[in-house]
C-alpha cells in the first residue's frame, strides 16, 4: 500500500513540475524573440524609414513634373541628381530598384532596404 501511494505521489510531483516548466515556456518569450520585437518597433527604422519614403515622394514629384513617365526607380532619381543615395537603419544602401509609380489616386512607393 505505501509502494502505491509513494508512486502515486512521485507520478503528482514529476506532473506538477512538467506542468510548470510548459507554463513557464508559454508565458516568458525567449530573448531572441523580445530581441526581434524590439527591432520590430526600433524607433530610429521607422524614422529613417518615413524619412527615405519622403525623399523619394520629393523627388519623384519633381520628376513627374518634368518627364510623362508614370514610374521611376531610385536609381533613375539619383542619376537626375533629384536625390542621394538611401541608407536603411543600418546604415547599408537601399536597392536602386526601388520605384515610385505614379497613380489616379496618388504615389505608390515601394523602398527595398534590408532593414524593413
């Protein structure tokens, strides 16, 4: 009887214990993951970012003006000396591939840098 009972309770505390550790999993994120939250909401991204999507609203808008194209990519602004070179958060230089295209309802910017 007290083999039964002596089992029956190692069997609760090994569950309990189980029980705790996935609880524990479940609610504290690992470091990576908080690391790549905080990256996610970088206050200096998004101001790099809106500041190089407003450079390039600028000088597309100075572009459209002078040529009838409905689309230009960055490196065609910076050959038309309308705009310098972008950097991302990082400080690595955004895709000349990157474009602004000229729509009914306004501009459609599409900025490829590795940091957003």
């Amino acid at each position: 009887m007290k083999d039964s009972s002596a089992a029956r309770t190692f069997l609760f505390n090994i569950l309990l214990i189980l029980t705790l550790v996935v609880i524990y999993l479940l609610f504290f994120p690992k470091k990576s993951y908080i690391k790549a939250k905080y990256e996610e909401f970088n206050p200096k991204a998004e101001e790099t970012f809106n500041s190089n999507i407003n450079s390039m609203k600028v000088a597309s808008t100075k572009y459209f003006i002078d040529k009838k194209e409905s689309k230009v990519t960055l490196k065609k602004l910076i050959d038309n000396n309308l705009i310098t070179e972008l950097k991302d958060s990082n400080e690595d230089t955004c895709d000349t591939k990157s474009y602004v295209e000229k729509k009914d309802d306004g501009l459609l910017i599409n900025r490829e840098c590795k940091d957003k």
